[in-house]
C-alpha cells in the first residue's frame, strides 16, 4: 500500500495467503479498505494436511471455498474461476456457484486460463468481467488473448510478467524488467499486472521498474 499498489490478488490455493491477507485487512480503516481491490479465486484448493494443492469446480466445493474466503476476507472485489478450461468456464456448476457469490454480495467474477481456447471461451461468455492469464516475450503462445481482450470491454490480469524469471537472466533488473512491463502495456495498455513475488524488497524493486518502463 505505501508502494501505490491498491490491488491484491490471492487465491485457497495459495495455502495462508488468504488467513494472512485477511488479517491485514481487518486492521485497515474503512476508507482505506474501500479504496483496495481484493482479488480471490475458487475451484483450487490446498490440503493443510499434505501440504499441497488439488483442483474440484464441483458446486459443492466452489461454494464451500467461497463462503471460506469470505470468511477469511470479509468481502471480494473480484471472484475467480482457478485453473479455469473450456470444460469449467461455462459449466453448470460454476454458473451455480457464482450465482451463489452474488447472493453474498460479489459483484465482479473472472477466469483464470493457461490456454487460448479457454480465454477466448471466457471472453464470449459474457459471464465474466476479468480474464487472468500469463503474458511475457519469452512465450508468445497466449497473444492471441491481448486482441481479443482489447475489443471484449473485460479487464486483463497478466501474471507471470517476467516468465519466472526467463526475461530477466543475463541483464540489470531493472532495465529487463522496465522493458517486460512495456510489453505487456503496449498490447494491454490498462492490464493489471501481478508479479507474484513475496518478499518486500523485490516489491519495491519491480515498482520501481514499472515506473521506468516509459523511459
């Protein structure tokens, strides 16, 4: 938050992170909470007891993860569908659950997609106001979504902006990572873009480049 950023996206499946975002939420005063977006998903899951994480978009499941994260958040800005296909994205049970998160105040739903065809299937649906999807130079295999989203009136959620890494080996961070920004904002000039990293100094590190890609 004193870096400027005002959107945070989590998910079940990243084991804590809900429990710990949520805690840091309730010590926020309304306005400031107000002025935040709380992303989540549902459809995959973390077992405590084997420490590892598991996919069920049954309806059963999507509801208990949503009542869960609400729990944990006390509202979502953003609900989305985690390791969405072209099987989930318009499935009956997934339409059951967000009509659920609705009735529990959830106003805006996305997709989560690591293919083409499910992108492309999300964005004529209708039923979604975000797709999330990896973006980067080093694999051109989702570009196709960068057209499609920019005529759709759906938000892009880039993730792995830097391709774990790959863009960044053998240069100075900051100038591969200026440059890894701008090509995601000359195709999506009003993408949000996660960099995924947990460590604070490295926040502030690709904050920083965010702000030079123009340079």
């Amino acid at each position: 938050m004193d870096l400027g950023i005002t959107i945070f996206d989590t998910a079940p499946a990243y084991a804590a992170s809900e429990a710990r975002l949520g805690r840091f939420l309730t010590g926020l005063e309304p306005p400031a909470r107000q002025a935040l977006t709380i992303m989540t998903k549902m459809g995959e899951h973390w077992d405590f007891e084997r420490g590892t994480n598991f996919v069920d978009h049954s309806r059963d499941a999507l509801i208990r993860s949503i009542d869960c994260s609400l729990s944990l958040l006390g509202a979502i800005d953003v609900l989305q569908i985690h390791k969405a296909t072209s099987d989930v994205v318009t499935h009956p049970d997934v339409i059951a659950a967000m009509d659920y998160a609705r009735r529990c105040g959830v106003t805006a739903f996305g997709a989560s997609v690591s293919d083409v065809e499910a992108g492309r299937l999300t964005l004529r649906s209708g039923l979604y106001e975000t797709l999330q999807f990896p973006l980067n130079g080093s694999s051109m295999g989702m570009a196709p979504l960068a057209a499609a989203l920019r005529s759709s009136g759906c938000t892009a959620i880039v993730n792995r902006p830097f391709a774990m890494g790959g863009v960044l080996i053998e240069q100075p961070f900051a100038t591969a990572a200026a440059a890894a920004f701008r090509y995601i904002e000359e195709r999506l000039p009003n993408a949000v873009i996660l960099t995924g990293t947990g460590k604070a100094a490295h926040l502030a590190q690709n904050v920083g480049a965010f702000r030079q890609r123009a340079g």
